[in-house]
C-alpha cells in the first residue's frame, strides 16, 4: 500500500461457517470501515442474521453488496466509494455518523445506493438496507433529501449538463416517481400513491435509470436533482 491510498479498508471475515441449508441464497456482504469499532459494531450485528454472508477481505471486491462506515464522509471516503462503483460487481451502503444534503449529493454520483445515520443503525435496518440493495432498491433518509431538493433547486436549476437536457428528458410520471423515491418511499408505496401496479412503478424506474445510463434508483434521484428535472 503507498502513502497515499486511503485508510478505509475492507475490515469484514467470513462468518462462522454452518450446515448447510436449502433455504433461499444469501446476500454476501463486505464491510468497510475506518474505525474497527465501527466495523465490529456492524458485523456483529449481521453475522447471526441468516439472510446474509459475510465475505473474506480477498473476496470483498466480489461481493453482492457493500457497507462502508464512517464518521463522515471525506475525501478518502469518497475515493473509496469510487473504487467501488468502478468495479461495477456490487451495491453500495453508507452508514455515516453526520451527513450534509451537500455531501449526499456527492456520494450518489459515486453510486451510493442506500444511506442510514449511525444513530439509526439497528440490526433491522441494517439488514432492511443490505437486502434493499441486494433487491435494486434505494434507501435514503427523506429529510436529507428533501433539504438536498432545496440545495439543488437554489444552485442549480438552471445549470443543465452539456448534452442539452430540459425539463422534458423526464416524463411527468417519471418525474413524479422520482419525487417518491426522493421523499424515501419504496415500491409498494409508490404504487398506491400513484395508483399503478408495482410492476409499473419497477418498470418506469428502470427505464429511467437505463435511458440514462445511471446504476440505480438512488444516482437516478441525484442526477435528476442535479440537472434540476425534479
């Protein structure tokens, strides 16, 4: 490791093995942290949870989802979420202690998918945000984004990016959904507020993020807020 590389590091083992089952398959998990207090706290809420699979340091660039956390998030942190959105193999997870609307802008355009406060970090909701992201969904703090829609909108509406995008790039249903996935609402919900099936509501989200060329609900909500479309 030089100098410079980041501090963060993939600090989870593998769990305890244990008979096999035929039950359904479970998520495999790495863990990144910056504190081994941290990362303990983690794991050690996770490792009984049959629903999930640790993985070994030499298999965390591998796994199916990602936990990295942290006090905050700075420039290392953020290195550390690129490198993780350019291996393109797993879904990211931030368990961050303090968080600005400014700074979850950020970590969406690295490809975060779910966000979860440190204070709120149960074993529920943590295994409710590695399953979430196994699954394709997003899970983000409503009060921080609705803070972000107001950053957003007072700095940028009107500073769409180069390739010429409007108001029209999202159609009024998209953009609607888009506005429930910021506000923290899932699939199911979504769906009963706007009246359509949750295979609708599923189907719209992904041609959005398809058309667009982004990785997940989560980015899909950060580049619209950026180019100012929601």
């Amino acid at each position: 490791m030089t100098a410079n590389a980041p501090r963060v590091t993939a600090l989870a083992r593998t769990a305890p093995s244990a008979t096999p089952t035929t039950g359904p398959r479970r998520v495999t998990l790495a863990v990144y942290a910056q504190d081994p207090v941290l990362h303990v706290g983690v794991v050690h809420q996770l490792r009984q949870r049959p629903e999930v699979e640790l993985v070994a340091d030499a298999d965390a660039d591998r796994a199916q989802t990602s936990l990295v956390v942290v006090d905050a998030v700075d420039d290392e942190v953020v290195a550390l979420l690129q490198r993780l959105q350019r291996t393109g193999t797993t879904r990211t997870g931030l368990v961050v202690g303090t968080f600005e609307s400014a700074v979850l802008q950020r970590v969406l355009e690295c490809g975060v998918a779910a966000v979860l406060r440190r204070a709120e970090a149960d074993q529920d909701r943590l295994l409710h945000l590695v399953l979430s992201m196994a699954n394709g969904e997003g899970v983000l703090p409503g009060d921080l984004l609705g803070k972000l829609l107001t950053h957003v909108g007072n700095l940028q509406r009107s500073a769409l990016d180069p390739r010429g995008l409007s108001l029209n790039t999202l159609t009024a249903r998209e953009a609607a959904m888009l506005r429930l996935v910021a506000e923290g609402l899932d699939t199911s919900e979504i769906a009963q507020k706007t009246a359509y099936s949750e295979r609708t509501v599923k189907n719209v989200l992904h041609e959005v993020t398809t058309r667009l060329q982004l990785r997940n609900r989560a980015h899909a909500v950060g580049y619209a807020l950026r180019n100012g479309l929601i």
